[in-house]
C-alpha cells in the first residue's frame, strides 16, 4: 500500500538533530488488533507482499470510522520508516487519507503521521520518527488509522506493510532511558505548576528544592512573582519592554495568521507614463537595488514589446523601451517568460505565443535574449535554443533562477508548430505536445535536458507531468523547485510536488485528487506564486478561472502561504463576491479578480506587486487592466503586542481597584488604562467601554471557572485573576521559556 509525503510532528527537535544509533533493519512485528465493530479479512499471508494477488491484504467490511490495525513488534525499537506495498494495479480500495500512531503501550500513543497513498502501484515509505528533545522515542505498537479510500464509498484495503527501525538492545535502552527522563521530569513540571497555580506555596517549595526540577525561565518566575505575588503591576511593565526588546515576542509573532493588506499604487507626480493596459506581460524584481522590470505582454488587439523598470524607492516608472526590437532585442510577444540574475545584474527572455496565422510566415525558433541592466543592453544568446539542447519554441512555461550556480530552469510549456503537415517526425511533435524540464548553465551556455515530459512512472522514477499555466519555484536553501497547478489539455491539474536538483527525487506534496479541501487552495492555471526563502514560505494568489469565468460562476480571490517546515497552507486573504458593480466599487481598495497577471515578490521587505491582467469580459469594461498593486502580509508587530500585553495589565489592575476603591478605578480607567486601548479594534473598543460596569459588581466575581476553588488569602485577594493573567502572558514567550501548555487535572477522568 502507498501514500503521498508525509507530514511529521515532532515535539521539540526536527528528526536532522537525532543521533545515528545504527543502521535501520526490517522489524518484526504481528497483527495484534483489528478494528472490532466489523467484520476484517486478514489472510494468513498478509506479512508477505505480494502484489499481484488481490485476496492478499487486509479488507475492511464497511469503510465507517473508526477502523484500524495494531501491529505490536517483537520487542521495543526505534520504529523509523513505514512502507505500504500496492496491488500490481491502481485500485479504489487504496488509502487516499490515513494516520499512524505509536508508542509503548496501546491505550497511550501519539500521532507519527497523517497522510495519504498515492493511487498507484509503487510501494511508497514513510518516516515515522519520534523526536523528544532531539533524541527518538522507541515503540511497541504501530496503529494504522484508514480514513480514506480513493473509492468514497469502497471499503478500507492495506495490501502490505512494512516497519524498518533498530532494535539494538543498547541503542533502544538509551533512547529509552532519556524518554523516561524526560516524563518524569514533565511530571514534575506538571505538579509544580498545578501547585503554584492553585496556592501551595509550601508544596511547591519542597517539591522543587527536592527535585531541583525548573518549571520555568528566571525571567518568567520574576514576572509571576510580581504579578500573581505582588501586584506591582508597573514592574511587570517594565519587564514586558524589556521582552520586547529582547526580541522574546519574535515566536509568538511567526505563528499568527498574517492578514492582507492592499494599497493601490498612484502614479508620481514626475512620470513620463507608466505601462498601459495588458496581459500575459511578464515582471521581475530585483529586491537589493529596489526595481521592477516589466516587458511585453497582449493589450486585447496586438503584442507589446515596451519594456520599462519601476523604481520602488521613488514610486517612478521609466520607459526604458518602447520596441525592444530597435535595441536588438526580443520581438513583441506574450505568454512568454522572465528571470533575473539579480548577482550579475542581467534579465533573461524565453518562449512566445504565435497564432496559427502568424506561424505560417514565421519560424518557429526558440530565440533567447539577455538584457544587461548596468549595460542597458539586448544580446541574443542564440536565435533557436532547441538546437543546442534546449526546449523547443514554448508558451506558458515556467523559469526559475539560481545566481549562486548561475544555472536557469525551464518546465512545461506548450510546444508549438506550424500545423501545416499531417506528416509527423522526430523532427516536429504532434501539435498540443508539452515541453520536459531544463537546465541551462549561463557560463559554459550550455542546455540539459533534466526530464522529459512523462505522464507515468519510468524506471523507477515518479512522472514528471508537464503542463502549461503552473506555478514553479525555486527555494535556494534546499535546492528544490517546487511546481504546482496548471492545465494539459482539457486536465486542469492541482497537484504539488518539489523537485531535488541534487537527486532529482520527486516529493508530493499533494497529488490533486483531493476535492474542495479546505485546507489548500484551489490550485489551477491562473494563480501567482512567489517564495521568501528566508521565512520558508510559498506565497499564492489565486484569481479568475477562464473556465469558470464563462459559466459565471467561480469568480474569487484568496491569496494562501504554505509553509515549508510544517508543510501546511494557511489562507490569509479571501474575497468571494462575483458581484460586478461590487468589485467597480472597490477598485481603489483592492483588485477585481483576473487572470494573464503578473507578481512579483520582495523578499527584503516582504512586498508584493501585480500588475495588469485580464479581469474577464464581464468583469469590467476594459478589456486589460493597468492598476498596479501593493500587497503587505502583516502579524502583529513587536509594539503592538507589547501594547496587548500593557492592556492586559492595566485591565486587570482596574478590576482590583474597582472592588475595593471605585472612585480612584474610575480616574484609572480615563487616565492609565485609555492611553493602551485600541479604538481602532471594534472589539477591544467594545470591552473598554463595558469595564466601567465593573465599578458596581460585587468582588469575586471575575475569578476564571478553572481557578473558582483556588482559595484567596487575606494578603493577596485576587490571587486567582492574577494567575490568569499570568497564564494569559506566558502564551506570549517561546515554549522553551514557559511552563508546560497543559494541566495536571487535563490527565484524571
């Protein structure tokens, strides 16, 4: 049986930081338990692969949750990788979605993956790791959770399984011993915060000097003890700033949802002009010397071929060329593609659209241009790259830049030809045919074909699908192009999957055949993608569907982030109105959906810019669009949490001094705690506008529901409130810092 990537949690440290304790082996291991509510067929031979036998696998009698085997290993190991062998066909029973589950004993084991097969024969493997503080947890029970199948209403099917891992007794035992460290002393952790949090001051003392066992940082102690102790609420101010500046708010922040904000660019007051109206243009950006550069593109009758560069600086557009032609340089043309060399200041050209007229009277060369900036100048490289390796003449391919290997990076693309013969050849590919993957090293001008296009797996290697409109992206750290989206044919593809350069090993990350999931976008042949190396992330914005566009239906904008790391998408912008006069109202506030767009991404100051595009023939009454956008994913800045965090102090001192001194609560509330209120935020506006009710409510009344049996001492009444306001602060450190998220109660019935 097969899956997809795989998604692995890890509780502290990323499986790279696990010490080698020897090589992997095949783990022995029997069937313990099957799911009891239904019927399961589990032939004798089930521990053997065989794939052309289709009565050797575990079957399921209904496809009803919860389902599931337990597979219990001969001893303890260290449990590293799980691969499911596949029936010799592609079937309907095959697992689309499962989860594995391990640990030591079957009624406490925690999640090692959540994935999905690929509906293929290929045995696929998986990591399965447990990492605690840099060092794996060993297992003795495997659970396998079928959630599933490609066939909706097909039962469950598993038609082999097998476990590698170590079970070098010397290797298990000491993996061990530190996981059983490592409990014990969370125990602890665990009491000493119920301790503290419900007033057992001597309890936890003791408990501490005996063990000496810390809960925390000093520096959350500090804070604990000035505010749940003391009540000096203006220290604990002062060591918020001190945070802030510290740069402790930095974890928190990386893990909020950005939220998208728009601004439509006016022109400067000193341009000359500024692009008009297209689609299917091309941008690029150099983010060190702050410019864009804009070329070509289809105004609704003809090809452009003005070229211009945007000086982000000055907001100031310069035409740098109005017919590249008369400088030597590429013929106006569409549907092409861009890329710079940002180290050696040089943008490069490839591919074009041609209509069947044109490609009568022209020569379908691949010609292929670079643009010295410094220089101000065209050069053709070679007027046909498919006579020096290189693909043939392409549209809607994609192209990718590494400057530090000065090599370029070509995929997909539609092929084109005359069409004037029915007579085919090595020579001239059926019309409709799709380009492979290329390379191109700039210093030994050199092609290399990586992978030719291929629809199924050849010689061990999974297909690399071409495709035309996709998104691809090159990530320089881990030296992967990561591709997604685009259509073959009448196919509208939504996979994504990354390429190594190194191995040229395939991952999916997705295989397209999940429908209206939520938790990804809806990937196509329109959308933009950019990616922050930096940040691992992979930015992308979604527009018009053509083909939904003509049906009249589908008309939206998102714009997703998919981190890398976590391998998980998060939607931070959507906008699914298909209203027209609605988008006519807010042109100036944000952009109508479209597509034939282009964007382009500022690594250094986390800015996007689109520009133009074709906003649909009923969208709006130009045929092209010109506006041109910035786009700014924000989180909470430092200042602003910090300003969050003074909110949370103030209001809770109000509330004391409203129980016990109304009046000087009263000359608070207009004065201290006015002066952190966001009015801006209708919510907190809200909540500062109700606190003055609190000047009439009897004293007790705030104390949080889980803390409501905490007794209150006759020197520190409010003990209860402030420790929720403690609580409340602590989410707001790295977790490395705090004391532990859950509670000790969390673990009794």
């Amino acid at each position: 049986m097969a899956t997809c990537s795989s998604s692995l949690p890890h509780t502290s440290h990323p499986t790279s930081s696990v010490p080698i304790l020897g090589n992997a082996e095949e783990l022995e291991y029997t069937i313990h338990k099957c799911s009891s509510h239904s019927a399961n067929y589990v032939p004798e031979n089930i521990l053997v692969d065989k794939p052309s036998d289709q009565a050797s696998r575990w079957t399921s009698e209904s496809n009803w949750p919860p389902q599931f085997i337990t597979l219990k290993l001969d001893k303890i190991s260290i449990v590293e990788s799980i691969t499911f062998g596949k029936y010799e066909k592609t079937h309907v029973c095959n697992l689309q979605k499962f989860q594995i589950l391990g640990g030591l004993s079957e009624d406490k084991m925690v999640e090692l993956l959540n994935s999905g097969l690929q509906n293929s024969h290929e045995a696929e493997e998986f990591p399965l790791t447990y990492v605690v503080e840099g060092y794996p947890v060993p297992c003795q029970y495997i659970k396998i959770v079928p959630i599933l199948t490609y066939g909706t209403s097909y039962n469950f099917s598993i038609w082999y399984v097998k476990l590698k891992g170590i079970q070098e007794e010397s290797a298990v035992q000491f993996c061990l011993c530190h996981y059983n460290q490592y409990r014990e002393r969370e125990v602890i952790r665990l009491c000493l915060k119920h301790f503290r949090q419900h007033n057992y001051p001597e309890a936890f003392e003791k408990l501490q000097q005996t063990t000496n066992v810390v809960l925390e940082d000093p520096l959350l102690t500090e804070l604990h003890r000035k505010v749940v102790c003391e009540g000096d609420y203006r220290s604990c101010e002062r060591i918020l700033e001190g945070v802030m500046q510290e740069g402790l708010f930095a974890s928190f922040i990386s893990k909020q949802t950005y939220q998208a904000e728009w601004s439509l660019m006016s022109p400067s007051v000193d341009d000359d002009g500024r692009p008009g109206m297209r689609g299917g243009h091309q941008m690029c950006i150099d983010p060190e010397a702050e410019m864009i550069y804009l070329l070509g593109g289809w105004d609704g009758f003809r090809d452009l071929g003005d070229f211009w560069s945007y000086n982000i600086n000055t907001n100031h557009w310069t035409c740098i060329s109005g017919d590249t032609t008369e400088q030597d340089g590429p013929s106006p043309r569409s549907c092409f593609k861009l890329c710079i060399d940002t180290t050696r200041k040089q943008v490069y050209t490839l591919g074009r659209y041609m209509d069947s007229n044109m490609r009568k009277v022209t020569p379908l060369k691949s010609d292929f241009y670079v643009y010295d900036i410094e220089a101000s100048k065209w050069t053709l490289i070679c007027d046909d790259t498919a006579a020096y390796g290189g693909p043939r003449l392409i549209f809607d391919h994609q192209m990718c830049m590494d400057p530090v290997n000065s090599m370029i990076y070509v995929f997909g693309g539609r092929i084109l030809t005359s069409g004037s013969s029915d007579t085919l050849t090595d020579d001239r590919p059926l019309e409709g045919s799709f380009s492979g993957l290329y390379s191109y090293h700039i210093p030994t001008n050199t092609w290399t074909l990586l992978r030719p296009d291929t629809d199924a797996a050849t010689n061990g290697q999974k297909a690399l699908k071409a495709r035309i409109g996709h998104s691809m992206l090159f990530h320089p750290r881990n030296r992967k192009l990561y591709i997604f989206g685009g259509q073959r044919g009448r196919e509208c593809l939504s996979d994504f999957f990354s390429y190594d350069l190194d191995s040229g090993d395939i991952e999916v990350i997705l295989d397209g055949s999940k429908k209206d999931d939520v938790n990804a976008p809806s990937l196509g042949s329109t959308q933009r993608a950019t990616i922050d190396p930096e940040l691992n992330e992979i930015h992308v914005l979604s527009g018009m569907s053509k083909e939904k566009e003509r049906k009249d239906t589908g008309i939206k904008n998102s714009f997703w982030v998919y981190y890398v790391d976590q391998k998980r998408w998060s939607c931070v912008y959507k906008n699914e109105n298909s209203d027209h006069l609605y988008w006519k109202k807010q042109q100036q506030f944000e952009p109508c959906p479209r597509y034939a767009h282009q964007l382009v991404y500022d690594h250094i100051n986390k800015k996007h810019y689109l520009f133009g595009g074709n906003p649909g023939k009923k969208a709006v009454s130009k045929p092209r669009l010109d506006d041109f956008w910035l786009l700014m994913l924000k989180r909470p800045s430092n200042e602003q949490l910090l300003r969050r965090c003074l909110y949370l102090l103030r209001k809770t001192k109000f509330l004391e001094m409203a129980a016990s001194n109304p009046v000087q609560g009263l000359k608070y509330l207009q004065n201290d705690m006015k002066e952190v209120v966001d009015l801006s935020n209708p919510q907190e506006r809200e909540e500062f506008q109700q606190l003055a009710s609190n000047l009439f409510r009897p004293p007790g009344s705030d104390v949080p529901i889980h803390l409501i049996n905490v007794q209150a001492t006759e020197s520190n009444p409010h003990f209860a409130v402030r420790t929720e306001l403690f609580d409340t602060l602590v989410n707001f450190f790295p977790d490395h810092m705090t004391q532990p998220k859950s509670n000790l109660l969390d673990y009794l019935l």
